[in-house]
C-alpha cells in the first residue's frame, strides 16, 4: 500500500500507462481473501496480507471484472459474497479507492433484507499447512544447531510470554488441537496470533516461529516454519 500512499509519484507512474496505451485499473485486497468459492480453482492464501494490485487493460479492450467478492458470513442471510464498501468512498484524499481492510474499507452483505451488515471474510488457517510432524527444541536448550549452549535472549522470553499473556487460554492445554498453538514473530514488532488463523506477511527471511503448549515457558518447543510451510 505504502507504493501508492507514500511515493509522491504514484500518480505520475499510472499517467504513464495512460501514455503507452493503456487503462490502469487499481485493486486493493487482501491475499487472505483472494481464491476459494464455488467459482475458484484457486485455494485461499493462508496469508493475512493487504496488498495493491494493478491492472494495465490496453485501451478499446474491455476489463475484466476486478471486484474483489470473499466468501462472507451474514449473521442474518448465512454464506454470501461480500461486497467492498469504503468507510469514505467520495473522499479526495482517496479518490482511487486505496487501503487496507478493516481501516478504509470492509465488506458488506449484498442483501438489502439485512440491510448490508458488516460481514467478516471467510479465512484459511495456517494450520493447515504445517507439518505438525516436525519437532522443535525446548526453549530452555537454547537455540539450535549452535556448537555451545547459547540461550535466547530476554527479549525473545519476554516476546513469547507476552503471546501467552495474549491468549491464556493456551497456556495449560496438555494436548492441543492443530489451531491451538502460538505463532510468535521473531525479530518483529506484530501481535502474535494462534495457529488458527492466516499468517501475517511472509518475507524473504524467516520470522514466523510455532510455539508448542507446556506449563513453563522454558519447557516450550519452539521451531521456525519451514519455506515448505509458508510456501
């Protein structure tokens, strides 16, 4: 987002499109709610990721339809495709329609006999995708593959404590279901979420950390997800 939000010269860049022939056409989604559906072939990224699409349609061809309709639950009309609905769709700060979801725009049942409630999109969870085969080290071993014993810091302690400060539900589970551990972000200022629901944004370097269940923090397992995993 920050490509169209921050560079000064975001306009310029969609002008020169208009030069070469071509109609830009903006798209703002979120990975984890692209693919799935009757009408898909493609599988739901189990990825929580907002993220701007452009579409350059050569001029005199018709666009194809970029609208952006994640299976939703309406509490009144059940299963739906929501809709986009900007929070200020007339605004001239935001005259392209640019932003994240939740914060400038949400989704909306396009029923009227419910009168277009707010709905959530229906999401993959990571869990699904780990190997739950894989083992990881106890924390208080230390960090792995190292010649001597080298403990984590404090702060990567405290990190994983205060992920289980967030969800105390999972703090005491002796066998915990796939969709109840903990993915803590090594190395990165995100609120740690359960195995439950998509992962933040994947980057080039590993961060996404599986945290397993144990009465201490020290008896936890901790393993990086593998790029099988967030492939």
């Amino acid at each position: 987002m920050d490509f169209a939000t921050r560079w000064p010269l975001f306009g310029w860049w969609l002008k020169g499109w208009d030069e070469l022939g071509y109609v830009p056409h903006v798209v703002s989604a979120n990975a984890a709610h692209l693919g799935g559906g009757p009408d898909s072939k493609t599988p739901r990224a189990r990825q929580s990721r907002d993220r701007l699409l452009g579409v350059m349609v050569r001029k005199g061809i018709t666009p194809p339809d970029l609208r952006v309709r994640p299976e939703c639950i309406c509490a009144e009309c059940g299963p739906v495709l929501g809709i986009q609905h900007w929070r200020n769709p007339r605004g001239r700060k935001n005259p392209r329609k640019i932003g994240r979801c939740g914060v400038q725009y949400d989704f909306v049942c396009p029923n009227r006999s419910c009168g277009h409630r707010i709905v959530t999109p229906v999401t993959d969870p990571v869990a699904g995708v780990i190997d739950w085969d894989r083992t990881g080290q106890r924390i208080g071993d230390g960090k792995p593959k190292r010649k001597k014993f080298t403990p984590y810091p404090d702060s990567t302690l405290a990190l994983i404590q205060a992920a289980l400060d967030r969800h105390p539900h999972l703090q005491h589970l002796d066998d915990p279901g796939p969709g109840q551990h903990l993915i803590v972000h090594i190395g990165r200022d995100t609120a740690p979420r359960t195995t439950a629901a998509p992962l933040t944004t994947v980057a080039c370097t590993p961060h996404h950390a599986l945290i397993r269940p144990a009465a201490r923090v020290e008896d936890r397992t901790l393993r990086m997800l593998q790029p099988s995993e967030t492939a």
